[in-house]
C-alpha cells in the first residue's frame, strides 16, 4: 500500500469526483504513471487557467472516458511535475498532504510541500 508524504497509510483525495491514476480516490502511483499523479490538491480558478494554457484543460467534461470536468474547490490527483511548473509559475493550489504520494517527495521537498498545506495538521 502507498503512503503519504509522512510515511503513513494514503488517504483518499477526492472519490466525488473520482480522481487518482487507477481511478480508486487515491493518488496511488506505480511504473505505469509516467505522469506521477501523486499531489492531491484543492483546485483554483487559476491553476484550472493555468493548466488550460499548458495544454492540460481540465474543465471540459469528457463523459465518453467517464471524466466529469472540474471546478474550484474539487480535489484533485495532479502530476507532481505540474504542480511544480504551477509552483515556479506562482499558481500552485494547496495540498492535501495527508493525501499526497510519498512518491511525490522525488520531485517536491516536504518543506514546499508543508507550506502550501490545505490544513496543516502536520509540523
């Protein structure tokens, strides 16, 4: 089982909409992720533009791969690399960190992490 930034059980990130590579509610990640879906996240408006202008538009519901569109406020699977551009280009949305991949820490630092934190429960 996949753990948390903290070493501990993954909890779910978002199961309305349903969200992680596997589409199981969980950023759970493996060899077959090249896109290391592991930071779950509370969606903006801005990283929603932001994403949009990257090529990446993920507002517009796609039913026929049974993906709803999202919108501000939705919890999210992100590449941990997207968020990172998102983070360089001052529009990263807040983490969920009991949510999001240890996997994630390859690319991310816990300390940047901690600082965007939805709900800072951790020190």
């Amino acid at each position: 089982m996949d753990k948390n930034v903290f070493g501990e059980s993954l909890i779910p990130c978002s199961m309305e909409p349903l969200t992680g590579f596997f589409r199981d509610g969980c950023c759970n990640t493996n060899e077959e992720d090249h896109g290391m879906h592991t930071v779950c996240v509370e969606l903006t408006a801005e990283f929603l533009e932001f994403s949009s202008a990257c090529g990446n538009d993920l507002t517009t519901p796609l039913p026929e791969f049974g993906f709803p569109g999202l919108k501000p406020g939705d919890h999210w699977c992100l590449c941990a690399s997207r968020w990172k551009e998102a983070l360089d280009a001052g529009k990263a949305p807040l983490v969920v960190l009991e949510a999001t991949n240890e996997k994630t820490l390859d690319i991310i630092s816990l300390d940047i992490l901690v600082k965007f934190a939805l709900k800072k429960t951790k020190p």
